[in-house]
C-alpha cells in the first residue's frame, strides 16, 4: 500500500489533472454549499410534499435530459479537429432545441394523465415548466464539454457556483412567499437557466470559434452514441430517477419527498464531484485509451484516490445520519437521516465507480454497456418494487442501496479490466488501507451502538477525521523518503 501510496500525489501533480479536477470540483463544492447552507431553511418554509413534488418534476427532467441531445454532446472532446468538435457542438444543440419543442407538446396532451398516475394532482400547474427546464439543463450539457475540450475548467466551475446560489436564491425568496412546490421548480428552473445562459456569454465572448466541418459527418461517424449509448443511457437514468417516482405513487408524496432531500443533501454532491472527476478523467483517458500500461496505472490511480475521497464522508454519514439529518433540518425530517445511513454504502462505491465509467466510452464499448444498463435498470427497480411488494418505503431504500452496490462494483471490475488490470489485484495494492478501514469501522459501529448519540457522533468524527489525516501523511510522507 505504502508505494502504491507514494505513487499518487507525485504522478497526478505532474499533470493537470488534480488541477483541473480541484478546479470543478470547487466550483461544485461551493455551488452546492449553497443548497446545504439553503437546506435547513427550506425544509422549514416547505412541507415534505412541496418536496415531493419537486422530487417528481426533477425525476422527470433528469430522465429526458439524458438523451436530449442523443448522446452527441459526449463526442464533442473526442475529433482531433475543432471543426468536427464545432459541428457536433452545433448537431447536439439542434437535437435539444427539437427535443424541447416535442416535449412541450407532449405536457399540452399528457399534463392530466402524468398528474393522475403519480398521485400528485398539484404537478400539472408546474408541467410547463419542464421544456424549459429540459432546455435548460440540456443545453448547459453541451456547452459542459466544449469548454471540457478547450480546458476552460475556471469558467465552468464559475457557472456551477452561479446556478446552484440563483436556485436556492429564489428557492428560498418563493418559500418566504409561500409559493408552496412552485418556488422549489421554478427556483430549480432559474437557476439551470442562469447557468446555461452565464456558460454561453462566457464561451462566445471569450474566444472565436472555428467553422464547423460537415454535421452529416460527424453525425455518421459518431453514431454510436445516439445508437447505443443513449439508449442505454436513458434506460439507465430510469433505473436512477424513477423511484421518486414510484415512491409518490405507491407510499405517498412526503416519502418521495423524503428520498428526495437525502439524494439532494447526499446523493447530490458525491454525483456533481464524481461528474467534474469523470468530465477531467475522459480526456485524459482517451489520450491512454490505446497504451495498456499506462491506462491501467492511470485508473487504478484515479479509483484509489476517489476510494479514499469517499470512505470517510460516508462511513461518518452511515453512522450518525439519523442524528446529524435531524440536527440540520429538524425533528420532522428524521426519515431523511434515515434513507441516508441505508445509501451511504453505495454512494460510497459509487462515488469511485461512476467517474471511471468514462473510460468505457474512450474504449467505444458502447453496445456491450448498453446491454448491461439493461440489468442495472432491471436490478433498481426490481428492488423499489420489493419495497412495494411488502408495503415499507425503508425496505425500499434498504434493497435501492443494495442494488446500487452491486452494479458499482461490477462496473468498477469492468473498467478495471478494460484498463488491462483487474478488481483483485488493485485490491491488492490496498491491503493496508482496507485493514484499517475495516478495524475502524468496528470500533465505531460499536461506539455508535452503546454511547450516547451525540458523544457516538464526535467520536466518528474523531476517529474519521484521524483516518483521513493518517492516509494523506502516509501518502506525502512516502513522496519525501522516495524525493
């Protein structure tokens, strides 16, 4: 463990990676410092089921963006040429700006029967609210990797920050209005709005873009991904955004309201973090795609690194989230610190498995991951569905986690593969680190079962916090003996 931990700061501080990652993940991380700083104040001016609907007009947003602009704005990075990078810039824009359209007309057909099936009557007073989100969020995912191509990671960071203050800005101004679930959507739309709008103005007051080369050309030649990876994109996205869903039509609204906030306080950041580390991470591995040595160093690298981001926020969230959730947003809200002690496992091995899935696409298994999202979507809602079947909203949550675990780590193992190494040997390398991991935990477990809350809990910060310090110390220390 020691020289695989000697290896690590040395080898990404000679790149721009770690700077580039540090760079969007603190545009992220002080973006969504505003949605935990809004947070304890939301849930004071809004009712779980304002929550509850937001989680619905959200889950349907994110399962249409994903394939609204067919999967093209994915190639963008990848020509050698910026004509063909333009052309697909102006080919993903062109798809959003149709898709957008067509779903306007589908809520003027449909807004009463999505409304019905749900069982959130109020959702179709909010509906036409979604072209424009979809637009919104659509069109920010294009422009995202055309500045990922041309390396401006300061400007995108810039426009995440914007996004997520003007969302919980005017989600907290329609709350103290007592808009009800109106300020919570139109908060979320504003904010999407403003970033796309701010990430444009940047990008085409900043520099010139070069004419496109042929659309029709770079439509065939990167037709694999409106072929197999959109599809398998958006199955999956139904795999992830559907039990909100769900849980409005088959518990009630409040408990997917409930969901709802635990992914946005918890599933959230690990998700926007681990996107600004794939977004940096996909670059980069096109470039290793084809040199087997180096790409199975440079993932198995990434994925210690991001294993040792993840463990202690997780572990500390799995032990005391019942405490610190009701801390923050009070007694009502119990529930959510409930859901979040039963995700942090998965969110934990998600958070390292999610940004490597990347490296697939630089390898163009586009169809095999198809084929295997099948599974996943199938797995995910198999388990919601086990929740149903037996009437509780915790099994729910309990079997979600579980079936997230296992497609993390299955991804995980093929993405080590593909990089020409292996889940047991990178393992392997990390004897040490999972020793002590797993000896800690035990500890704390039993800390948190026998002890007063509150002295469990400055315990686990204690004891993860000193875990956390022992592996960055072991790590520069390793760098000074071996300078």
């Amino acid at each position: 463990m020691r020289s695989k931990l000697s290896s690590l700061p040395a080898r990404l501080r000679s790149g721009r990676f770690l700077g580039n990652v540090l760079i969007l993940a603190g545009g992220t991380s002080l973006g969504h410092l505003a949605t935990i700083l809004a947070s304890p104040i939301l849930t004071r001016l809004y009712t779980p089921a304002d929550f509850g609907v937001l989680a619905v007009f959200s889950s349907m947003l994110g399962i249409l963006a994903v394939i609204a602009a067919l999967r093209y704005e994915f190639a963008i990075p990848l020509p050698r040429k910026d004509a063909d990078a333009v052309a697909l810039l102006k080919l993903s824009a062109g798809i959003v700006i149709i898709f957008s359209l067509v779903v306007a007309g589908g809520v003027g057909l449909l807004g009463d029967a999505i409304s019905a099936w749900t069982h959130t009557p109020s959702l179709k007073s909010y509906l036409w609210l979604l072209p424009l989100g979809l637009l919104s969020v659509s069109g920010y995912q294009v422009l995202n990797y055309w500045t990922a191509r041309r390396n401006q990671f300061t400007l995108l960071s810039f426009t995440r920050t914007a996004r997520s203050f003007a969302r919980a800005g005017f989600q907290v101004t329609g709350g103290a209005f007592d808009f009800g679930a109106l300020g919570l959507i139109g908060g979320l739309v504003a904010g999407r709005l403003l970033g796309t709008l701010s990430l444009f103005w940047g990008i085409f007051q900043g520099e010139k873009v070069p004419p496109a080369s042929s659309v029709r050309y770079v439509a065939r030649r990167y037709k694999n991904f409106p072929l197999y990876n959109a599809w398998a994109a958006l199955v999956n996205a139904i795999g992830m955004q559907a039990p909100p869903i769900l849980f409005a039509r088959y518990f009630s609204v409040n408990d997917a309201g409930f969901f709802s906030l635990t992914m946005q306080v918890l599933g959230l950041p690990a998700a926007l973090i681990g996107q600004a580390v794939g977004q940096v991470f996909y670059p980069m591995a096109a470039k290793h795609v084809h040199e087997p040595g180096a790409a199975k160093a440079f993932v198995e690298r990434i994925a210690t690194v991001l294993l040792a981001m993840s463990f202690p926020v997780f572990a500390f969230v799995a032990l005391s989230g019942p405490v610190l959730f009701t801390i923050v947003f009070g007694e009502s809200w119990l529930t959510t610190g409930v859901y979040a002690r039963y995700l942090s496992p998965w969110l934990m091995v998600a958070f390292v498995s999610s940004p490597l899935s990347m490296f697939v696409l630089a390898k163009e298994k586009q169809k095999l991951a198809s084929l295997l999202t099948l599974y996943e979507t199938t797995l995910r809602l198999g388990a919601v569905w086990l929740g149903t079947w037996l009437a509780s909203p915790d099994w729910a949550v309990k079997f979600f986690s579980v079936a997230g675990i296992i497609i993390s780590l299955i991804n995980l193992g093929w993405v080590l593969r593909l990089s020409g190494g292996g889940m047991i040997s990178w393992l392997g390398q990390l004897k040490g680190f999972l020793t002590v991991a797993v000896l800690l935990l035990v500890l704390l477990i039993v800390g948190t079962r026998f002890l007063p809350a509150y002295v469990a809990m400055l315990l686990n910060i204690i004891g993860l916090g000193g875990f956390a310090f022992w592996f960055v110390r072991s790590a520069l220390q390793e760098v000074h003996h071996h300078a």
